[in-house]
C-alpha cells in the first residue's frame, strides 16, 4: 500500500468492483521452504472474503489452511512522463490502482469449491456475449471427476482491506487534465477514466 493517505480509501464498494471486473490475484505466503506466491481467480462472496482455488500439488497449498496471507488485486496501471506537468522540475513516476487483502485462510469443503467454480463460470462466461455458455455440466462427468479432484478451494476471511488509487491527487486539476489527456492519447484510456472520476 501506498505510504501517501492521499491514495488510500476507504470504499468497500470499490474494492468489491475492482474485485469483480479483474476477477484474478495473487496470493502470497512465507512456507516452510520460503516465500511462495499463485496466481488465481478469485471470486468475493461480498460478505467480507473472497475464494480461489489452486493445484493440490502448488508448493504453496499444504501451508494454507489457517495461515495469515496476502492477497493482491491490480487494476490499470500507466507511466507518467514529468513532460506532462507544468513545472519542469517533476520526475517520472507510475499511476496505479490495486488491492491488497489480508486475513486467514481456510480449506473448502468439496461442495464450496464446487459452487466456487460454477459461479467463476457463469461470471466469466457472462462477459463474453454469447447465449451458448459454457457450464460445468458439458464436461463429461469422469472428466470432471478427475480435474475436480486435482485441485484445492480455499476462502480468505479479509480482516484488512488496502486499496492504493494511485491517480495524480496530488497535483493540481490542471496537470491531472494534462495527465489524464496524455494517457487516453497513449492508450491508457482505462486509467485515465478513472483520473476523471477522482474529480467528478
């Protein structure tokens, strides 16, 4: 997280959005044999945690259960050229938006890895536009058996939630315009959204 309190916030609402459009994280954990981290989809109940799942034989499974972890969302994210700002004596830096959870973790039950994966279909599948979507029922049930098998659900209950939004606060709303122009130029036009919505 960011040290400025200039780029934090509070808004739950926001981290449940940020949470759902990414829909992908990263899990960090200090095991036995060290630092280890997976990267997962995610899926928040909206209720405070938020599930995943990975391979039983991930280096990083055996240790989960109960262990304190972090847990990071990124969203958009974009370099900013110290040409964009009225004074010269700016330097370069990068315009950003993540979420870091914290908390524990506990093993799922089969059943909740089951609705886990149901309901990570339905959300992805939804984004695509198409009527015919994909289910868990269309894969032959041996099949299913055996992948289903392979793999581990856990839920982290969040006891902190660490938003950083880091969008240019700091300078003045005509350097923030300069800014959020340059990057829609460049092809950063999600990041500069969200600039925009800073000062609507």
């Amino acid at each position: 997280m960011h040290p400025d309190a200039a780029f934090h916030s509070d808004n739950r609402a926001l981290c449940e959005a940020l949470l759902r459009e990414v829909g992908f994280g990263m899990v960090f954990l200090t095991t036995p044999e060290g630092p280890r981290v997976a990267h997962t989809p995610l899926h928040s109940t909206e209720d405070g945690a938020v599930q995943f799942h990975l391979a039983k034989d991930n280096a990083m499974t055996p240790h989960l259960d109960g262990a304190r972890v972090l847990l990071l969302v990124n969203g958009p994210d974009a370099y900013v050229s110290p040409r964009w700002y009225e004074d010269a004596g700016q330097v370069p830096t990068w315009n950003y938006v993540a979420l870091e959870m914290e908390g524990r973790v506990r093993t799922m039950a089969p059943e909740g890895l089951a609705d886990l994966l149901g309901a990570l279909g339905k959300r992805n599948e939804s984004k695509l536009g198409d009527a015919n979507q994909w289910t868990p029922a269309d894969v032959p049930p041996e099949d299913w058996a055996s992948m289903f098998g392979a793999i581990t659900g856990f839920e982290l209950e969040v006891q902190h939630w660490r938003p950083t939004l880091k969008l240019s606060q700091n300078m003045s709303e005509e350097d923030r315009e300069r800014i959020a122009d340059a990057l829609t130029e460049e092809g950063s036009g999600a990041i500069a959204q969200l600039m925009r919505m800073q000062w609507q």
